[in-house]
C-alpha cells in the first residue's frame, strides 16, 4: 500500500510549499489535495494554474493521490433547495475538471446529507428522499468522469446516510459503472460499526482509503485522535484490506491539527508517518 497524508492534516494557513515540505521530510509519497473555493486548486483556478500545483508537488518529490473536498458540507446534493442542488453539481463537476489536470484518477464525493450535527442548521432531508436524489447526482456525473479517466469515490461520512456497508455496497453498486466506488474512512466508521466488517463487505469496490482513529467514549467529532490512540482494530483493518487485494493509496487524515497541536504542528505529521508504517507492518 501506498503513505499518502490528506492537505487537511496541516495548518489551513500554511502555505501549499510548506504543506508539502514537511510531508516529504515526514516520510510520505502521496499527498491528498483538496478543492476550496479560492485555494491553490478553487473554483475557478485556470488549467495553466492546476498544471503549476501538479508540477510544484512532483518537484517535491510527492504524487498527488487523490482530491477531496470539504464544500460539499455547504452544498447537500440531496437538499429540497434546487439552488442548493445546482451548487452540489457544480463543485462535482469541477472535482472531475480539477482532478484530470492534476493527474488525479480518483475524487471524493459526498452524494447528499439526511442531516450533519456538526454543522450549525443544517437542513433535514427525509433518507428515502437523499437515496434518489444522491443516486441521480452520482448517476449525472458518470459520464464525464469515465471520460475523464476519475472514479467518483463516495465516503461514508458523519451524513446520517449510507450507515452499513451493506447499504452502501447496494448504493454503488446500482450505479452499474465502472467509474463509481468507495473512498472507505476507517475513523469514521467507528461510529456506526467495524471498519474491518465493512472493508470486507466493500471489497473491490473500494478505491481509496484514509487512516483516521476515534475514541468511542468521546463519540463526537472531537473523538478523532492520533493513529494507534483510539479504538481502531489496526491488525484486523489490515487483515482486512489485505484479504481484499487493496494495494493502493492510504492517506493519513488528522483532523483537526489544533487544538490537539497547537504548538509544533509538523510533530503530528511525522507521528502519523511513523504510526502508518507501524499499522502497515501488522500481520504481514
């Protein structure tokens, strides 16, 4: 498998150079880029300017292994608000844009929320409701993704949606495509389950993955913690996903850096280094 670290794991006003220094000296090959609104990779960042970022995290001695983003929180595919739909749809669509100018084979999507309690109001949406309507804006996008060479990775997430790897096994594959897969967090499905349960239910349909843990007695976002500090079952996840065949990108995704580092906060991305070839290593 493949030590990747999500952009998330830094200080959001370190700049991009300094983000992707201190992963290199960390240990890392793969880093985890995100689209913003108005970041190095935004909205409306020129080609010539992705090409840049491309060429400024190869230069660094990194590959880019995949694109997430956090705007879909502000944006539920699933909303009773078209307006809010057509938003969803539009930062899908660059996700796919972004990702073939990065070189990116693989985004993360979030197809739609029933609810998410760590955002202040977030709008309700009946379940059946954001099953349809997350089907159809997965289902919108494939051709473009196919075309563009990017699989669509839905990740189960705090989103009160997709809560068993059953369900989400379903989800995907009604979808029928080749462009459509999991990006499977294993942090987060502490909460509802066994992340070991749900990679070997997920099998081949997952097509990234990211290293969280979580201390179940917290049970809120403030759970997260250090790898090798929470709950996570590490030899059973590795069993796990050894048993699948998955051979590709892992990427380490410590949020939030603060306030559990707030001074020296480049510590945190040599200790999550140092504990992911730690987890790799268990039950070889």
């Amino acid at each position: 498998m493949k030590k990747a670290i999500s952009i998330w794991s830094f200080p959001f006003d370190w700049p991009l150079e300094r983000k992707l220094a201190v992963a290199r000296e960390a240990g890392f090959a793969g880093f985890e880029i995100d689209l913003t609104e108005s970041g190095p990779v935004g909205m409306t960042t020129s080609a010539e300017d992705l090409r840049a970022v491309r060429r400024a995290v190869e230069s660094a001695g990194l590959q880019l292994s995949g694109l997430a983003t956090g705007m879909y929180w502000g944006a539920n595919a699933a909303s009773a608000d078209a307006a809010v739909r057509q938003r969803a749809e539009a930062i899908l669509r660059r996700q796919i844009e972004c990702a073939q100018h990065l070189g990116i084979d693989a985004i993360l999507v979030v197809p739609g929320a029933v609810g998410v309690d760590f955002v202040p109001g977030a709008e309700v949406v009946p379940y059946e409701t954001v099953y349809r309507r997350a089907n159809e804006f997965i289902k919108a996008a494939l051709p473009a993704a196919q075309k563009a060479g990017v699989t669509l990775c839905v990740e189960n997430v705090w989103n009160k949606f997709l809560l068993s790897p059953i369900e989400m096994r379903w989800f995907l594959d009604e979808l029928r495509h080749e462009s459509v897969g999991s990006y499977f967090d294993v942090g987060n499905a502490l909460l509802v389950g066994y992340p070991e349960d749900w990679i070997g239910t997920l099998g081949k349909r997952i097509r990234r993955v990211h290293f969280k843990d979580f201390r179940r007695n917290v049970g809120t976002i403030d759970g997260f913690c250090d790898l090798l500090s929470g709950d996570v079952n590490w030899p059973a996840v590795m069993q796990a996903l050894r048993k699948t065949g998955y051979n590709g990108w892992v990427a380490g995704e410590m949020i939030p850096p603060v306030p559990f580092y707030k001074h020296c906060p480049e510590v945190l991305i040599h200790n999550t280094s140092r504990a992911m070839d730690a987890i790799f290593a268990l039950e070889k």
